[in-house]
C-alpha cells in the first residue's frame, strides 16, 4: 500500500475520521517526517502537526515514536514483499518472472515517498525489531522467487534461495544505483538492461519439463 503523496504544507486540523483512515494518514505524515528526517532527528509533535491532528490524538493510536517506526516498516517490507509475489504469480514465463523481480525493486525504490529508505537506510538498523522486520521482507521476498526457481529448475531448496538471494541483491542494489545517479537511462531501459543480465545467467539452468 504506497503512502505516498504530493508534497504540501503540513495539513489543517481535520475533522473526525474512522479509525483505519486516521490511522493511515499518520503513517503517512510519519512517512515523510522519518524519510527527510531518520527516526532520532523525528519528532511526534512534527508528526501530529503534518497529519493535522493534536499529539494525544497520534498516542491513541501509536504509544511512542518507535511503535510507529515499526508500524511504518512493518507495511513497507510488506508491500515489498507483495510486489514481488505479484511478479512472480503474474505470469507462467519465466523471462518475464525474472524482469518483473528487478522491475518491482525499481518500481519500490522509485516510487514518490522515499520509502524504501526506511527499508534498507534505516538509522534505526541496530535496533533488533527493526532488524528482524527488515529480515523477515528480505526473506519472503528470496522464499517467492525460490520456490519457482525450485518448481521450475528441480533445484533444492537451500540452492533455490541462494540463487533467488542472487537475483534480489542484484535488483535491490542496481536500483538504488540508478535511482541516486539519474541520468539518461530511464526506469524501463535500466530494468531491461540488468533483468537481461540476471536472464543471462537464470536460464542456463534446465527446465524440470526438459524445455529451454
């Protein structure tokens, strides 16, 4: 679920609103607070004052200002993740499996928001919460692309995920490049380009059925 919007001055005080649609909004004004700002510069009262609401309000729904990092992160790495399992269910070719992976990290990285900052710059790392949630969307983004790799190559697990890791760091890592250093290379030139050398090596590996 992107939580991301146009920029703009920090919102009004805004009328009563059910609680799954004020507490959306908080992550939102929390999005932008923690991404211009990591989580020990960020302030609640920054927080309520960007969502338009009075901090006892943003302590109803969020006891401190961790427990609302991890909400945040918590929705980033699953959103993430979702991405990913949306490429790999999307279609039955496996080329295209590979170009929609690297396409869902460009598309996580590049999305408006900033958030994958959260995910993979966070200068909260150190904390073993924030750890774990990180690690946990690593490896349910890894386990997706493993079990095809396994169903369709025969290749055990413990393999399956090194080379599903592989193809991940690659993805995670190229589009982080290509987002600080924007040059020429648009997005879908940039995902052709690095799906293309993952397909490379992903399809010297033979198909279960025999087929290329």
């Amino acid at each position: 679920m992107s939580l991301s919007r146009p920029a703009s001055a920090p919102a009004r005080r805004t009328s009563r609103l059910p609680r799954s649609a004020r507490r959306l909004q908080l992550l939102q004004a929390a999005q932008e607070v923690f991404v211009a700002q990591g989580f020990h510069a960020a302030a609640m009262d920054e927080i309520a004052d960007r969502a338009g609401v009075s901090k006892p309000v943003l302590y109803q729904h969020f006891p401190g200002k961790r427990e609302l990092y991890l909400a945040l992160l918590e929705l980033q790495v699953t959103e993430l993740a979702e991405r990913v399992r949306s490429a790999m269910s999307g279609t039955a070719d496996n080329q295209e499996r590979v170009d929609g992976a690297v396409g869902a990290y460009f598309d996580f990285i590049d999305a408006e928001g900033e958030a994958f900052r959260l995910v993979f710059e966070s200068d909260l790392r150190n904390d073993e919460d924030v750890r774990t949630l990180v690690d946990r969307g690593t490896r349910e983004c890894v386990e997706a692309i493993a079990d095809v790799i396994g169903a369709e190559t025969g290749a055990d697990h413990e393999r399956a995920l090194l080379l599903a890791a592989g193809l991940t760091g690659l993805a995670e890592t190229s589009a982080r490049w290509w987002l600080a250093s924007k040059g020429t290379v648009t997005r879908d030139e940039a995902v052709a380009f690095m799906s293309a050398l993952a397909w490379r090596g992903m399809s010297g590996f033979p198909r279960v059925d025999g087929g290329a």
